[in-house]
C-alpha cells in the first residue's frame, strides 16, 4: 500500500495535519512524478521570456538539491508517538477504538453549546457560568448532565483531548534583564504550529506558482504578490517539486483603552500565498506574540537615555529572533508537511514587513524622521527629501559635499544595503555612523535568503501616503489660510467647516460627525475620507492670485495617485504613471506651501515618489502589503481587554483570550485539501430594510393575470395626506441644505401616481411577481375574491441590498440624524456614456399575509442627472452635473454602484436662486 493512502486513512481523525515531531522521511518515498513532469518543471524558466522586463532577473545560481531525508513535521498537538507508530504499523492502528461523532465532546448538547459559546466571543465567562447553573437547576428538556459543569471544564476538555499540549499555547521565555533585576520575557506560540494552521485554512485557494502576467502591449502586470519579481526569483531557486510558503509579519503597539494608559505591542504572521480576495478574513492572520515592555513603569527620566533606547531595540530584537529561528531554520530545504491525503514539500521564505514608518525603524535598527538620513531604503540626506530628481550641482559648501556623498556616479540615489551598513559600522567612525542613522547591534530581521533588509520594508501608501500626507496637506492649507488671507481666515475656515457638515455621507467614505477644522483628533481613515472631499470643500474660496489653481492642481495629482493604487491590478504603463504623478504631486506641494515657513522636508513623501514603484514591482499591488488589514485585527484584542481581559496582567489575559479562539478554531478544522474557502456570502435575494410609510392600493387584474391598473384606495390617500402633513416642516428648509442632504419625501408623495403607473408596469414585465418583504402590514378591508379586484400594499423602504451584492442603498430622510439618499451609477454597456440617478424611494408591493413572494421586482424611484453645462462636462476631471425632470421607477437590479454626488457650494453661495450644480466625485 503506498504510504500516501496510509496517511490519508490516518489522519482524517486528527485536527491538524503534520508538525511537530524530528521524525525523518526520504521524499522519494513520498514524492511520486513521472518524467514528463520533471521534465516541465526543469524548463519552466527557460520558457519565460525576459525581454518584458525592465531589468531581466538572473537565475540565482542553480537550484540547490534537497538533502537526502527532510524532516516531516506535524502540529505540536498531535502525539509524536503514535504518529511515528502508525508509519511503521499501519495495520495496527485499523484496531483502535471508533471516535465518538462528537469528539472530543460526550454528546450533541455539549458539542453544540460549546459552539454556542463560540459564536458570542464578547460574553464574559462568568455569564456562560450563571447559564450552566441554571440549566443544572432545571434539568429539563436538557439534562445537566449532558452539559459541562462549567465552562472552564468543557475549555479544558476542548484543549487537552488527544493532544500533548493546548491549542494555541503561548510559551514565556527570558530574553534578558533590566537594571533592577526585573525579568523581559518573550511570549510566544510555536512559529511552525502557526504556519500549520494558515495552510489547513487555506490551502486549497492558496498561491504557489509564479504568474507572469503581460498585457496587450507586451509589457508586465501586477497583481497578487505571485506575480512580482520577488516570487519569481523565490521560485527560480527551490528545488523541483518545493511549493514556496511566502511569510509576512506585522507588529504595531495599539491602545487597547480610550484613555491611552494601556498599549500592548502585538505581533501577527499570515502567508503572502492567501489571494487579496480571502486576506481580509480573520483567519488569514495569527497571533503569535506580543513584545512585552516591562520598562513601561519606568519614569520618563529614566526612559530618556540613549542606553535605554538601545536595550529597548535589543529586546526588541531578541523578541523576534525567537519568533524567526523556526523560519530560518527550514529556508534552506523546507520540510514536508501532510494535508489530506498527500504529502507536501513546503519552503518558508520571508516576503515582507509591512508596517509603519516608525516600525520600519526600529526593524532596520534606524533613526527617526527628524535623523540626518531619514529614509529606510536609500542615502538621502535630510535636507534633499523634497527633491525629485538630483542633477549635477557645483558648489564648495558642506550641503553641496553632501549632496555628491549620497548619490551614485549615475546621479541615483544610493541604495540601502546590509554590506555598505556593516562596513560603516566595522568603520568605527561615530560620524559617519551618525550621517547614516543606524544604530550598531543585533538585528533579527537579517539572513532570510532573497530578501534583503533594506528591500523588505515597502512604504505603505496607506499609512505612508494617504493618512501622512494628507494630514501634512491638511494642517499646512490651514498655515496657508492664516498667513495669506489674515482678515477673512476666520469666515473662510468658518465656510469650510459648513460645507464639511454639508458634505454627504455613504457608506465607503464616512466623514466624522465632529469638526474636521481640528486634525489632531482625527484618525488616519476619517483624514483619508477629509482628503477625497477637501478639493471641493475648498473650491472658489481661495480667491488671490493663483491660490486655487495650485491648489487643485496639487489635490487632482494626490487623488490620482490614491486612486490608481487601490486597483488590484496594475499594468507597467499604471505603474509609470504613478511615478509621473506622484512626482508632479511632490513638486505643486512644494509650490503650494514653500513660503509658509514650515518644514517641507517630509520622509514620507521621499518614499512615495521614489521608492513606491519599486516595491510595487518587487511585491505587486500596494493592497498587498497595506497595513490597514493588519490595523483591523486590532479590534479583536481591544474587545477581548474591553470584555474578557485581566486587567492586573493584560498580557496575559489577552493570551488566554486568543488559547480560546484557537481552541474553538480546533471545532471547524477542515482535512480535506479539496475542501473549498469561501469569501463573505453575498445575499441571494434582494433585501428590504426598514419602513417609512405604506399605503393600501387597488389592483385590478385582468382574466390572464395581467394588472390592468393600480390605484390609491380611500385608506391609502388619507395615509399620503398624513405623511405629507408630517414633513412640511422639511420642506422649509434652504434648497442647498436639500440638495446637500437629499430630496424630502413630501416631493416624492406627490407623485405617488406615476409610481403607480411605474410598478403596474414593472408588475407585468416580471409576470405579475408580487412582492413581499415584511413580516406585518396594517389592516385594511378585503376585496372579494373572484372579482379580478384585489387589496395590495404599496411601501416606501429605508434602505435594500440588491441580490448577488453586499452594498446597500438608502432613501431615508432621517437616519441617525442624516438624510440618505444615495447617487447611483446605473449598468450601462461597455463604452456607452455613464448614467447617474438620485434614489427617491425605494418601493415595493405586496399581497397581504403572503410569504411566498419573490424580491425579483424590487425597484427604485430615481430622478436622472444631466451635464449642468454641455460646453463645460468636466471640472477638476469629475462630471459636472445637475439634476433633470426626468424620473422613473427602475429595478435595484440595475444599480451597478453608489457614487458620491457633492454640490457646487460655491455657485450655491453665489447664485441662490439658480438649480444646485454637483460633482460626481470620480477619486473614491
């Protein structure tokens, strides 16, 4: 029998497949490939055309040959023994004892409340605790003697069944000690065991061939991290039949308090093979430490000393070498690994660091932004951050001597490399260890194999790009304003702050409810969503010279940028383009604010002009690496201090929260390699939520089913006449106030005939589908029965998410204190002109006491857009609009996406009595 069916059979009752033991296994005894196939992978580099690429990658040498026996390794929780005694006595282990269908529980009721307690993380303990009591106390239907007595015990038999050790158990180690003795411990969960569990998640969707994508111009695409030349050159040197496991690690201290006296610095691991699709998910990251920093109960005396700061990088350092020596350990030749009922030759190599700026110093052991040579990846000095491009200069001054030291003969910026920092630092010379910014020591991120230090740190456009600068261009426009218009800064700050309130609200781009005039209270998203607004905020209000026009010029260049680096896939013409304008960008910044007098030397804008296209073809997309997927998981380790936490040792309770999850997690495991992963469902059928008025309607109905017509019964016009009563006091209100916020539902009463006449016609279209979408309607009379005549009900929704989506639309005139009428964009076929609607109402009708009904006819009130000005279409790029007569009921089923509509507060403010003008924002 071939080993690989034995260890199917074997490992289908075990949660996690292979780790752990020093068991050694020849591969040819599981590795199992004809010679054509050895023939395809020995000439998959040389059917790869290089003449695409900018510059042609080398084979790094050839692939180095696997020892002769690899070691097999499986989850820490499984007993070594009994794996290694099932390899060599198959037929022994046919007679061991059937599990129980609930393993490792007793019965059904234990198996389901456990997973109960799962699916209500927040729910402290001791609640969990009380409801035991209480069943125990009633013992019927369920007997107590089925359930756990408490919930710590059902826990421990979760964590110790069939296992030698917890799922999910940190271990502390001592990594040094402070002046007064106190111990730094470092705790952790195995590296491997983590890995193990990314790959028994996701491995059937999982990346592991390089993707040489080329568009129709010949030239490269960038997509997944797979298709980058960091991959390809990964790849190019693994031995035949290896599978590449891409490993990323992130860690950021977080405040896990409002108060900001509690932080913790917690490190996660995932596995650049999962698709961008599926990276999102929860699972798709591990906790695998936290940093402790005992030197926290320090005073900021004692903390303000250059010994200090350097133990504070060596623990640091020392943290992640014990997280790391499993990677590098295996780099070399990899391991084998079982998954199903097949065994697998995996190689771990490090991708990346994504991480923020001040975290990427603190990896390369580097200085700060206000440092002589600020940037992680090049020589530049301080004082050339706001340069472009670096010509020949001629001068005898020190600035002049410097600004040669730091380029190449080629007048390129000097790379960062692990070779020119150590001969700096073997130099012994303090100055030039100084003008470098480096500090000598330990560095734990050295030595993975094809991944460079200095080329492992890409510059987040997220955190580096959008939440830095914009909160630069921010804080400089309102220096701007204060210096160049002295006595009118107050009414044109004042202005701003009402056009930001009027500003409308979707879902993707949430403005904050407070002032926005205050940026330093706003977090990096709420400034992000300032930023994509700010340009038509400002608009027509900088009136001297020609304030406006750089202004837009320096706001359209950061919102194209922005744009391009969200899609998910960028050709080498995007890439040049982003290059292109992020360099414009830097140069109309400058222009803008260099007679304010603040400091326009920023790194973070350094980084972004010139070393953002790099990483993008080193890594792929800038969505690969961005942090903000890893500022999400944040969230999890604030709940669990908020509801479950220790508050005397919070590390510890929040490792004890996490033993937790990972134990439920042991509940969903999957074994088979085909099982597939699904993304977020997405509704199968469209979905009404909320009410705001409804209406008793006539139908009449023809002999073959067809409705002949839809009328407004007695009941039904007496509710409109109240409704319209009810919101005259909306109607008073300023026509920009209106169309800032939405058209009032007075308006749409009014026509509530031409609705009827709409959905009589949308009725017959979809073979008199009636609707129903709610669980109670008023009473109202019947009709007879077999007369043809019948009573329907006509209602007006809040909001509805079409089938197959998971956006939602609204049309409510009052939510959370916001009226919400969405803008829409409607499919139109490829290359046709775009159409854009305003959403009225959102309406449905259905029989009474029906729940057989379909959502097949949802539709939509809607009122067109048109161009405010044909000779003008676009302004700042964006369409120039204003609303036409035209309306019509529509099928949800047509929207295509919520565009954000903003008005022209400035033609407004000057021209009341004119119709509102709007951009359609086109940089969201």
């Amino acid at each position: 029998m071939p080993l690989e069916d034995s260890v199917a059979e074997d490992f289908v009752d075990f949660p996690f497949h292979a780790a752990g033991s020093e068991l050694e296994t020849d591969l040819a005894s599981f590795q199992d490939f004809d010679e054509t196939d050895a023939q395809i992978e020995e000439s998959r580099s040389s059917d790869m055309p290089a003449d695409d690429e900018p510059e042609p990658i080398q084979q790094v040498g050839p692939p180095p040959r696997p020892k002769e026996k690899i070691p097999m390794l499986m989850h820490s929780t499984l007993d070594p023994g009994k794996f290694s005694d099932f390899l060599v006595d198959y037929k022994a282990r046919l007679g061991r004892a059937p599990q129980l269908p609930f393993h490792p529980f007793p019965n059904e009721s234990y198996h389901a409340f456990m997973h109960f307690v799962k699916e209500h993380p927040k729910t402290p303990n001791a609640f969990w605790n009380d409801l035991l009591k209480w069943f125990q106390a009633r013992p019927v239907p369920v007997s107590a003697q089925e359930l756990p007595k408490t919930l710590a015990e059902g826990l421990a038999l979760l964590q110790t069944s069939s296992t030698t050790k917890k799922v999910g158990e940190f271990t502390s180690n001592v990594i040094g000690k402070m002046k007064d003795g106190t111990e730094v411990k470092v705790r952790c969960r195995n590296t491997m065991d983590c890995l193990f569990e990314l790959l028994v998640e996701f491995y059937p969707v999982m990346l592991f061939e390089f993707d040489k994508k080329v568009g129709v111009d010949g030239k490269r695409v960038y997509g997944e991290y797979n298709t980058g030349s960091w991959w390809e050159r990964q790849v190019l040197s693994l031995p035949h039949l290896a599978k590449l496991l891409a490993v990323e690690v992130y860690s950021d201290a977080t405040q896990l308090d409002g108060g900001g006296k509690v932080s913790e610095h917690p490190i996660y691991l995932s596995l650049s093979n999962i698709p961008l699709s599926f990276r999102n998910k929860p699972k798709s990251k591990v906790l695998v430490a936290f940093v402790e920093k005992p030197w926290q109960k320090l005073s900021r005396v004692e903390r303000d000393n250059d010994s200090h700061r350097e133990f504070v990088r060596d623990m640091y350092h020392l943290t992640y070498q014990t997280i790391f020596k499993p990677i590098k350990d295996y780099q070399e030749f990899g391991f084998a690994f079982v998954l199903g009922s097949h065994m697998h030759h995996f190689i771990p190599r490090m991708t990346c660091f994504p991480g923020d700026m001040q975290e990427h110093y603190v990896i390369v052991r580097g200085g700060s932004t206000a440092s002589k040579s600020p940037c992680n990846e090049c020589m530049v000095q301080y004082h050339f951050l706001h340069m472009t491009r670096f010509e020949d200069e001629d001068g005898d001054d020190e600035l002049a001597s410097i600004y040669h030291t730091m380029l190449n003969v080629d007048h390129t910026l000097k790379p960062r490399t692990e070779g020119l920092m150590n001969a700096i630092i073997a130099s012994g010379s303090k100055e030039k260890i100084k003008t470098a910014s480096i500090h000598p020591g330990l560095n734990a991120f050295s030595g993975f194999i094809l991944s460079p230090l200095y080329e492992s740190i890409p510059s987040d456009y997220f955190m580096h790009g959008i939440a830095g600068i914009n909160k630069h261009i921010f804080d400089n426009l309102m220096i701007f304003v204060e210096k160049e218009y002295k006595g009118t800064a107050k009414d044109l700050k004042e202005t701003m702050g009402n056009r930001f309130r009027s500003m409308p609200r979707i879902d993707h781009s949430r403005l904050p409810t407070n002032s926005v005039m205050d940026s330093t209270n706003l977090s990096h998203k709420e400034r992000s969503a300032i930023t994509l607004v700010l340009l038509f905020a400002v608009h027509g209000s900088l009136t001297k010279k020609n304030h406006m026009t750089l202004f837009a010029n320096m706001m359209i260049y950061h919102l194209q940028w922005q744009k391009l680096c969200r899609t998910t896939e960028l050709p080498e013409s995007a890439v040049l383009e982003i290059a292109e304008i992020t360099e414009e960008f830097c140069l109309a910044f400058v222009a803008m604010f260099e007679n304010i007098g603040s400091e326009l030397q920023i790194p973070k804008l350094h980084m972004i002009v010139h070393h953002l296209t790099d990483s993008i073809r080193r890594f792929g997309i800038p969505l690969n690496w961005v942090t903000s997927m890893y500022e999400h998981f944040h969230h999890y380790i604030k709940n669990d201090y908020k509801y479950k936490g220790n508050k005397r040792d919070v590390v510890k309770g929040l490792i004890s929260c996490n033993e937790r999850k990972t134990a439920f997690a042991f509940l969903d495991t999957k074994f088979d390699e085909s099982t597939q992963c699904n993304i977020e469902d997405k509704l199968s059928k469209t979905r009404f939520i909320g009410q705001q008025y409804a209406f008793t309607v006539i139908q009449s109905s023809h002999a073959n089913g067809k409705v002949e017509s839809l009328i407004l019964s007695p009941v039904g016009l007496n509710s409109v006449a109240n409704a319209r009563k009810h919101l005259q006091d909306t109607e008073n209100t300023s026509a920009l106030t209106r169309a800032s916020l939405g058209p009032t539902m007075s308006s749409t009463l009014n026509q509530i005939t031409q609705i009827l006449e709409n959905m009589q016609i949308r009725l017959n279209q979809t073979d008199g589908v009636i609707l129903d979408d709610s669980d109670t309607e008023p009473e109202f009379e019947e009709g007879q029965e077999n007369s043809g005549v019948s009573y329907r009900y006509l209602k007006f929704h809040n909001s509805v998410i079409p089938a197959g989506t998971r956006y939602k639309y609204n049309a409510c005139h009052s939510s959370y204190s916001y009226t919400r009428f969405s803008n829409v964009q409607l499919y139109a076929p490829v290359g046709s002109p775009s159409i854009f609607v305003k959403v009225l109402g959102l309406v449905s009708i259905s029989k009474r006491m029906s729940n057989s009904g379909e959502i097949a006819g949802a539709s939509a009130w809607v009122q067109f857009y048109e161009f405010a000005m044909p000779e003008r279409k676009c302004i700042y790029g964006c369409p120039y609009l204003k609303l036409s007569m035209a309306k019509m009921l529509v099928a949800v089923d047509e929207f295509d996406k919520e565009v954000m509509m903003i008005p022209d507060f400035d033609h407004a403010e000057k021209n009341p009595a004119d119709e509102i003008r709007y951009f359609q924002n086109i940089y969201l």
